[in-house]
C-alpha cells in the first residue's frame, strides 16, 4: 500500500473514531482518561525501555545535551504525563455546554452549543510527553487525534500512543481514536495536512521552520504559534521598583520559553534613572543587552542593537532595548515588530494603558505584569495545547474550549416559514 493510501486509511479510521467519540458522556471520558493513566503508569518500565532506543539513537546522530534532554523519559517526566491525564480528567467539559439561548418571536428556541472539532492532526518535535498532553485534551473534548511526532522521538511515541489506546480501550475507548503517524518519511506530514475531509484542523507544535513547512503544505486549516517577539514598554508614569521586578522577571525567569521579554521599551523622561538599575540587574543575570543609540548613551557596554534585533525571538539571555519618546511609539514599536504573542506595560496612566490595552495587537497584554503568565495552566485552563498567535478561531493559549467549535439546535413545535 503506498504512503498516500495509508494515510487515507488513517483518516478513514479517525472520521469513525470521532463520531463515536461524539457520543461519550463527561464521565465516560473521564473514565477513560484515568484509565489510560493508569496504564502509564503500569507500562512505564516498556515506556523507558524504548525512550532509551530513541536516546541511543540521538547520542549517535549527534543530537545536542539540551535536544537530548527534551527527548529523555525519566520517572518523574512520566509522572508528569500521568498527572495531565488525571488533571484533564478533572477539567469540566465543554462539549455539550450551551453557548447562547434565545427565543424568536415564531416560537423557535435557538442554542448555540459547543461540540467538537473532529478530527485533529497534531505535529509535533522533540518531546515524546506531548503524545500523551495532546491526546488527553483532545480526547476529553471528543476528537479523534493523529500525531505526528518527530524522528527522534519515533520509539517513545509509538509506545506512548499504543498505552494510551489500550488502556482507554479496557473502559470503552472506541478503536483508533489515538492513532500515530508511524513513518518517518517527511511526506507523510504533506498527506496528513492535505487530507479534507478527513482532518479538521491541523496544530503544528515546534521551531519555526517546521511551522511555516506545515502551513505551506497544508489544505486543511492550521493554527499556528510562529514565534514570542514579546516585549515591555516601561511608561514615564511607571512604578520604576515594579518594573525592573517585572522586568527582570520577564527576561530571566526561564529565558528559552515564547512567553520571555525580548524587547524592553523605556519611555526617554524616566531612561536615564531606570536604565542604569536594569543594567545592574541584568548583569548579575548574565544577560548581553543590545541598545539603540539612546540606550546605549546611558549604558555604554551594550552592545549596538541592529534591525535584527528588534525582530529576534532569542530564547536567550540576551535582552534588546529601545528607548522611545511616549506610548504611541511605543506601541507602533510593538504592532510593527513584535509576533502578536505577549506584551506588557508598566504605568500608573489609565490614559497610557487604555491605549496600550486597545491598540497592541496581541494575543496577550499586559498592565503591570510580566508576559511570563501566558500558559494554560496560570490562567486557570488547566492543560494546554499550545498558545496561538492566530485570529480565527482560537487566540492565546489554547485550552478545551479551543478545540471545540460550536453548532445551533433550533428546538421547535411544527413552525413553517412563511
């Protein structure tokens, strides 16, 4: 059977597994989803055994101490999956919940209900816990799930995905609800995202690159994350102690993640008091900072900022710095550079944060706080899926609610239009 017709097949299976995932109580799902962490659990000596293939195999191909890192299962890693589950389990559903009700004067009652999706493809690198997170949240809103995992990875996905079917299975699980892209052969994500009809949404998790190849290849919609250029404007009517907490924060709490500050905007009246502190604080962290002309003229050992650096996601301690005459610059600065992930200002200005709040075309903004918070989990969503910097349909992180759509039920007693 060629690759084309494999995953066909595939699809196939996944457009039966979803309708008869449609179908499954709350509790039935939750039933389910401690089942298969129960079996996690019981299988984690399999689970390792074939992590450590994958590391065997990354240690040769030269894979690097921080990718090998990502790749390794330990016991407490597992306990992490296991924990997911039980957290989802726990998480109220949202299919079935009622979005608007509202009566027509003929008599008909309209609802707007969600339901899901259907069948989700999700494509993803490194990780090999992303098998269990991203099943967990598309099973318990009753889509069908086909992953794509990474090569490096190819071990502890299969084995990954296997439990987690055959552990749901034992409380109802109906077949190939959880199935993996087993195949290695890149074109096998070309066929996964060009399936219509087949898949309803594609998720792609990962670098850029593998973003922008999936967006390029697919027919089918795709929510994507591209990249944080995440910055903070410091307002000439800030509390300058908060902000260089908020600051600092941003950029050194865990500098390798979306949601670090990569740009610092600093309003030109408070520069030359706040930027001298930031400096101090910044080189007790490590942190190579990268100035414009006016930053640079306060803080002499920064290195020159280039046009790069104001479109760099350096996932790095390295911190860009702007400064800018008021708030109006600043967010052009923003809306013009940054990826629309998360940004923050720091004022005392309603004037300034109205303006900020209404005009940064972001998925998240910030007044007086650090961009570090956007994630499911510190917004109260529980687990999620990814953060996006789309539009349409979902926004910011992507928790149950985003991988449901919705439909109308028109409830009626013999009404006919005239």
């Amino acid at each position: 059977m060629s690759l084309h017709d494999e995953m066909l097949v595939m699809g196939d299976r996944a457009v039966v597994a979803s309708r008869a995932l449609a179908g499954l109580t709350s509790r039935k799902k939750n039933a389910i989803l401690e089942a298969m962490a129960n079996e996690l659990d019981d299988r984690r000596t399999d689970i390792q055994a074939e992590n450590v293939k994958d590391m065997q195999a990354g240690r040769e191909a030269g894979l690097t101490d921080a990718l090998l890192d990502r790749l390794e299962l330990t016991d407490a890693r597992i306990d992490a999956m296991i924990k997911g589950l039980r957290d989802v389990a726990v998480l109220k559903d949202p299919v079935g919940t009622k979005i608007a009700r509202w009566m027509r004067p003929n008599g008909l009652e309209i609802l707007k209900m969600r339901v899901p999706i259907g069948v989700i493809a999700i494509i993803y690198e490194s990780r090999p816990n992303v098998t269990a997170d991203a099943t967990g949240l598309c099973f318990k809103t009753s889509n069908a799930v086909i992953l794509r995992g990474g090569r490096e990875a190819v071990y502890s996905n299969r084995i990954i995905a296997d439990v987690l079917q055959s552990g749901g299975e034992r409380k109802g699980l109906p077949p190939h609800s959880i199935q993996l892209v087993e195949t290695t052969d890149r074109d096998a994500v070309r066929e996964l995202v060009q399936m219509v009809g087949r898949v309803d949404l594609a998720i792609p998790r990962g670098g850029e690159g593998l973003i922008n190849a999936v967006t390029e290849m697919a027919r089918v919609p795709v929510i994507k994350h591209y990249k944080g250029v995440c910055h903070t404007y410091v307002d000439e009517a800030a509390d300058l102690d908060m902000a260089l907490n908020i600051a600092e924060n941003a950029k050194c709490q865990r500098p390798g993640v979306c949601n670090a500050m990569e740009t610092l905007l600093v309003h030109e009246k408070i520069a030359p008091e706040f930027l001298p502190r930031l400096g101090e604080r910044m080189k007790k962290a490590n942190v190579e900072v990268r100035g414009d002309e006016a930053a640079r003229a306060i803080l002499p050992d920064a290195v020159p900022a280039t046009e790069e650096d104001w479109h760099a996601e350096y996932l790095d301690l390295i911190l860009a710095i702007r400064v800018v005459p008021d708030t109006a610059h600043a967010i052009d600065h923003i809306n013009h550079y940054g990826s629309h992930h998360s940004d923050a200002i720091v004022t005392a200005s309603e004037t300034a944060q109205k303006a900020f709040r209404q005009k940064v075309d972001s998925a998240t903004v910030y007044i007086n706080a650090s961009t570090r918070f956007t994630d499911g989990a510190e917004f109260g969503m529980g687990a999620e899926i990814g953060i996006s910097t789309d539009k349409l349909h979902a926004r910011g992180p992507m928790g149950l609610e985003e991988l449901t759509t919705y439909k109308y039920v028109i409830l009626g007693e013999g009404q006919i239009r005239e």
